[in-house]
C-alpha cells in the first residue's frame, strides 16, 4: 500500500488520504486536501510533501501549532507509526510494508544424520578398554645411568700438591664432554674436563691456554631502562610535531582571510560549504522557480527565499515571483488579553500565493521592546480578515524574530504585557 495518512482519533477516522509527488494541504479551509472542520485547526494549517524518498511535514504557522507524537514542530520527517494531532484529529503515517526476506529464505531445520535409536552397546566390556593417558613404560636402563655428565667429583685429586707438574705443555683442544672422571694413576694423563672449576695454587698446567676467552662466561644482562626512554621521547616528538602542525594551519588560515579575494574560498572564509549563499536584494527582487534570494529592507525585515519557494505556472513552465516588504498603513489589530503590537506591522508582497516551500520573514524587534517578552508574530488571515499569531523565534542578541510561512499578509511582531511572561509562556506553549 502507497504511504497516506489515516484517522484515527476525531470526525475522520477511518479516512486515508493519500500521499504523492504533490504536497498534502490540512486546514479548514476548503481548498486543502484534508479539510478539518475543527475550530482548533487553522485555515491552512499544515502540509506534507515528498522529500527525495521521506516525506515531511511543516507546520503552516498554525495557532495551535502541529503536533507528531505528542511534540511540538515546525518541520519534522516522517516515520512509519507517527500520530499527528491538528484540531480534533489524529492521523497516523503509513507506509508499504515488506514481507521479512530474511524469515522466507532461512533454510528448513534438517533432520539428524544419525538414528533416534540410542548406538548399541560396544562388544567388549568397558574394562577392557585401555586408559587414554597410560605412562610411558619405565626404560630398560637402570636409573644412575641417567646421572649429568658433568658432575664434578666430591674428593680432591689423589696425588699430592707437591708432585711435579707434568713435563709437556697443555693441549688446546677441546675435552670430551662424557669422559668419566680421571684415574688416580700418575698425571701424565689428560687433564679432566672441569674447566669451571677453580684449580689449585700452583698448578700451572690447569685452566685455559694464555689468550682465550673462558668457556663459559655469562652474556651481559640487558637494560630494559634505556628502551623505555627512547620510545617516549620518540611518543613526546611526536605529539609536538601534531599540536605545532594544527597551530600552524590556524594561523595559515587566518592569515589568508586577510587577503581579498582568498576569504571567500570554501574552507577559509565563512562558507565551508562551498556553496554560495543567495543574492540580497535591497526593497525588492524577481525570483524565478528553482532560484533562491534574499530581500532586506534598511531597517531591519527581511525575506528568505529557499529553492524550489516559487511555484511553477500551471502550463508545468518556471514561474517567476517579485518579493517585496514595505511599511503597512496603520490598522487596527485585535490580539488576546495581556498581548499587545510592539511597533509597526509590514506588508509582505506577493500576497495571494502559497509557496512550495516555507518562507522565511524576520522583522527586526523595536527598540524598548524585552526580547524576552516577544511571544511571535501577528498577522491577519486572507480569506477570514481575523488577526491570528504564529509562532517565531526570537534572536535577543539580534534583536528579531523569524517564523516560516507559506503566504504572505500584513505582519507585525507582538509582546506580552503581563507581569510573567515566562508562566504565560509555560501555559501557552510560547
């Protein structure tokens, strides 16, 4: 089913409207698709339009304002289950629903490859099996033949220290690893092989030949310490090199908005966007369709046109429109209790048209105006000639207040006269 909006709270439930390519009107008034015949409603009170594949609703400057699950909005995309509520109604968006492909294409569960009988019983008892980590058998040599082959021997040497030392020199080569100590006839036979051990005062023909290192000298124990130090000197460098780069480039950047003709390129100047923004016109301007502008007077209003604002003709050609704002004869105006017009109102030209696209009107607030008492705008209806206020938001710094409408009327900005303008705005809504 195409996305469309259903009732489901007030005269029109059970009704769906559809949605398309061309925006869905809600009001009272009975040019919109959905007529609402709620006094909470306004003429033209809403409407929602396709955005690429979302669909999107704005708020036309209502004085009840639009609501989507239960929230206040001006603009708001559209999800699947949201409830909106103008006037008396609540409608419901929906959109097509898909069949989950991931439940339709999950294989069917397979039946085990085994039987659902139990296996039967192996033939041989279980005792007979062998156990899975059985030692090793015990070898077949007895157990002091495993003895180290460099045991040194316990009693000293069998010959006295004051023998004579053998009469030809040491051999350098080197000793068998697995000779069994020597015998206690003469020294005229090899010299052990024990060359750790330290061997007694005067017995020049022991230990190793002049010259040669020793047999087993440890290696140098190694520093951790020197190691750890370079890597965070190297991690400090580093991190230098990174902050001195991103200051360099800041002030690279600054420097070049100095130059003219550089601060405007995107990344330098204001725009990182890189799209340029709208010609402002002074007092007035022609806008054509798919074109944007903006229209400022000297004193403060001014008009935003966004893309796509300007409908076309009804042959489908590009239409054109000329934008304008002008101080508005003086007229009475009638606003609630403890609301009053702060200064004067301005006439919004052309009048008579509803855009494609919301327009935004910023009127500057007068001086000795609390921008913190400016509640909104107030203009008066085309078709009623009644005076109705719409929402706005207020720029204390700048000192204005914006909305976004779809038509254009006479509009002023008006301010709350009470004592607390923060309770009238918690009960209101402001």
């Amino acid at each position: 089913m195409p996305p469309h909006l259903a009732g489901v709270r007030g005269p029109l439930i059970g009704r769906t409207f559809a949605l398309g390519d061309q925006p869905l009107t809600i009001g009272r008034a009975a040019d919109n698709a959905v007529v609402i015949a709620s006094p909470r409603a306004s003429r033209h009170h809403a409407h929602i339009r396709r955005e690429g594949a979302a669909f999107v609703i704005y708020d036309l400057g209502s004085a009840n304002s639009t609501l989507v699950n239960g929230q206040r909005v001006q603009r708001a995309v559209l999800q699947p289950g949201d409830l909106i509520d103008i006037g008396d109604e609540v409608f419901r968006f929906e959109a097509g629903h898909q069949q989950d492909a991931t439940l339709l294409s999950a294989p069917q569960a397979q039946p085990p490859a085994y039987p659902s009988q139990p296996p039967t019983a192996p033939a041989y008892p279980p005792q007979a099996q062998p156990p899975a980590y059985s030692p090793p058998p015990a070898p077949a040599y007895p157990p002091q033949a495993q003895q180290p082959a460099y045991s040194p021997p316990q009693a000293p040497p069998a010959y006295p220290p004051q023998a004579q030392p053998p009469a030809y020199p040491p051999q350098p080569q080197a000793q068998p690893q697995m000779r069994p100590p020597a015998p206690p006839y003469p020294p005229q036979s090899t010299a052990p092989s024990y060359p750790q051990q330290t061997p007694a005062q005067g017995y020049p023909g022991y230990g190793p030949p002049a010259g040669h290192p020793p047999m087993y000298a440890p290696p140098p124990p190694r520093t951790k310490s020197s190691g750890r130090s370079c890597l965070l000197v190297i991690i400090i460098l580093l991190a230098l090199v990174c902050v001195a780069g991103v200051a360099g480039a800041f002030v690279f950047r600054d420097r070049l908005r100095d130059i003219p003709g550089v601060s405007d390129l995107p990344g330098i100047g204001g725009n990182p966007s890189g799209i340029a923004p709208p010609p402002v016109h002074t007092g007035s301007a022609t806008v054509g369709s798919g074109q944007a502008a903006a229209i400022s007077m000297p004193n403060g209003p001014m008009i935003e046109v966004p893309h796509g604002a300007v409908p076309p003709n009804p042959d489908g050609t590009p239409g054109t429109l000329t934008f304008s704002v002008a101080p508005a004869p003086d007229q009475p105006v009638s606003l609630p209790d403890e609301m009053a017009l702060s200064g004067s109102l301005y006439q919004f030209e052309p009048e008579g048209v509803t855009f494609a696209v919301p327009v935004r009107i910023t009127l500057p607030i007068p001086a000795g105006t609390d921008p913190a008492r400016v509640m909104g705008l107030v203009t008066r209806d085309a078709q009623s000639g009644e005076w109705v206020t719409i929402a706005g938001a207020v720029d204390a710094a700048a000192r204005t207040v914006s909305a976004e409408v779809t038509h254009f009327s006479p509009y002023g900005v008006y301010s709350y006269t009470g004592s607390d303008p923060g309770a009238w705005q918690r009960k209101n809504g402001g």
